[in-house]
C-alpha cells in the first residue's frame, strides 16, 4: 500500500459526463477517509475538467485519473481500474456511478459494517431514486441477509451497483467483471460472490441513484435482458423462485420499458408508504 493510501478507493467510470463526475465527487462527505479513482473509457467529446473535479472532491483522500486510449464499454472501463487497484494493494473497493451521490457518510457506513463483519466480502445498500430534478421517487432496498440476497438474485441483481463496497481479496476467487453479459456486468460478477462468499446489505440508504427513463437505449435493454437470462438459466435450479426469475425476465423483453418503469415506480413508492 502507497504511503498515505486510504484502506478504501472508490471506482467511477466516466464517459463524456463531467458535469455528472463533479457532481458525484461534490457528494463525498469532507470526514469520508476514501480514495478515488476515475476511468475515462476514451471520452472525446465531453472530457474530463481534472481542476474541476479535483476541486469537487473535499474528502479526506485523493482522486485520481486513468485515461484510456479509446472507448471499449464500462465492462473494460471498470476491470481497467480493478487491475490498477489491485496493483497499489486496497484493502476495500466501492463504485459510483457519474451523476449519482453518496450520503455523506456512506463509507464510513460501510466500512464499519465491514470491520464488524468479517465474513462478508460483499456489501451493498439501499438507494433513494430520484428523477433528474432531484426528487425522490421510491427507495430501493433489497434483503439484508446472505440466504434472502441469495434467492432474490434468481429474479434480478439483488444489489444496487454504485452503491456496493467489497473486499479486494475476493477478486482472487472472482475473477473480475465478466466480458461475456453485456449490460449486466453487475449482476455477472455479484452472482459469483453470492456462491463463493457471505454477502449481505444495509437497509439505510446510502447514495441516491438519477432515473432517466428515456436513458436507456432499446438495443442497451434488449442486450441487458438477455443477459440476465443467460445468467440466471446458467444459475437456475429446481426452485420456483428461479423459474419465475426467468419467466420475468422473458416478459421483460416485450414489454416497453416506460411501462415498466412507471409499473415499478407506484409499486416501490406503494411499498415504502
């Protein structure tokens, strides 16, 4: 470990979004003990302001840059920075995503937890949902414990990416993000913790997660459904949970996605009246 390194680095990957980055370095508490690394995937049009961002970031720790030569995906952008982490010794890996934000002690948050809990490798937290004027929408929280996290994976990712803090150890038995599910990068990857590792999430809330229901592309959707299908035919077993996560998923691919993100968002906002 660098002298002066923090236990914890937080991972954002940037393409074309500097607005979004300034914003979410903005969000680190000033008493958060937490690196940062960002990994621009080639951004050309848009690229990063590092004065800006650095002047954003008041927590205690530091940011840095990795410039990629060209844009080759997220998937590539964030095993980019895993290498990088890995090399300089982390003990403790967080994501954000640019334009969402931390609560203020998020990582402290945590990292206690961690500290607390020693058996579990991976941890996540729930997420205010908010729209892009800044209003909460539904929060977003999934079960707190191994075996409940273990069987809502058969449905979706029982995790919300940017919110998740995991230990760097565990790359060695997980390998990094996969390349073979597009646009569900996320939910490849925490599959493999959940069969090899304890893992668990906190039901505070812990960043808040910009919708943007016209943000995602058709084809991006159709490749992330397929995807998730893949993955959960590949982890399926006789259960009913894990037939019903497919018959889900399969339902997903025909139905228009501002119908289902309309449908989720009473359900949620229902759910946590």
């Amino acid at each position: 470990m660098e002298q002066n390194q923090n236990r914890v680095v937080c991972l954002i990957p940037h393409y074309n979004n500097p607005q979004g980055l300034v914003r979410s370095l903005a969000s680190f508490g000033q008493n958060e003990q937490v690196d940062v690394l960002v990994v621009d995937d080639g951004s050309a049009r848009a690229p990063i302001d590092e004065r800006a961002a650095r002047e954003a970031f008041t927590a205690q720790g530091t940011v840095r840059f990795l410039h990629l030569p060209q844009n080759r995906g997220i998937e590539h952008a964030l095993n980019s920075g895993l290498s990088w982490i890995e090399s300089r010794g982390y003990e403790l890996i967080g994501r954000l995503d640019c334009g969402d934000t931390n609560v203020p002690d998020r990582f402290a948050r945590q990292v206690a937890f961690l500290d607390a809990h020693p058996q579990v490798m991976l941890l996540g937290g729930a997420a205010s949902m908010v729209d892009q004027a800044g209003y909460e929408q539904f929060v977003l929280r999934h079960p707190s414990g191994h075996a409940d996290i273990a069987r809502a994976m058969r449905s979706n990712s029982a995790f919300v990416h940017p919110a998740v803090l995991f230990r760097s150890a565990a790359l060695i038995t997980t390998g990094h993000y996969p390349l073979d599910a597009p646009a569900a990068e996320d939910y490849a990857l925490f599959w493999t913790f959940v069969r090899h590792f304890e893992v668990a999430n906190l039901a505070d809330v812990v960043i808040h997660y910009e919708l943007d229901p016209g943000g995602i592309s058709l084809s991006k959707r159709q490749r992330q459904i397929k995807s998730r299908l893949a993955l959960q035919w590949h982890h399926k077993d006789a259960s009913v949970a894990a037939w019903l996560g497919i018959a889900r998923s399969a339902l997903l691919l025909v139905l228009p996605y501002q119908l289902i993100f309309k449908l989720k968002a009473k359900l949620r906002r229902g759910k946590n009246a």
